[in-house]
C-alpha cells in the first residue's frame, strides 16, 4: 500500500477470509476531496505499474459507493 497511497496504521481486528480455497483479506479506506471515479482509477493505474505482486496474487479493487 505505501507504494500507492499515504498510509497511516492502526491496530484494529483483521480477519483472513476465504473464497473457493484462496485466502483475502480486505483494506478498506475513506476518500476525502476526489470522487470515488477518479480514485479507482488512479488507484488502477499505479498498481498496475509499481506494484510487483508474487505469483499467485493479485489486486481485485471493489467499491462501496454510498451517495448522500
């Protein structure tokens, strides 16, 4: 993450989960001052270029997007 993104860490409770025998786990973030559009693109474009994921892994971005 830090290669993409300001990362601060705080200790909360993470959970592994599993899908079909692979393992995942979630990061989730808050946007403030873009819209969610540009974030994933953004986010997109910088993983595809400077993060080297080992064999086997792999990014798959999902959003929740809640209008008010």
């Amino acid at each position: 993450m830090y290669q993409v993104a300001d990362v601060s860490i705080q200790e909360s409770v993470n959970q592994i989960q599993r899908d079909d025998a692979k393992r995942r786990i979630i990061v989730g973030f808050n946007v403030r001052g873009k819209d969610v559009q540009t974030i994933v693109k953004e986010l997109q474009d910088k993983i595809g270029t400077q993060v080297k994921m080992p064999s086997g892994y792999y990014v798959l971005l999902m959003v929740e997007h809640l209008k008010i």
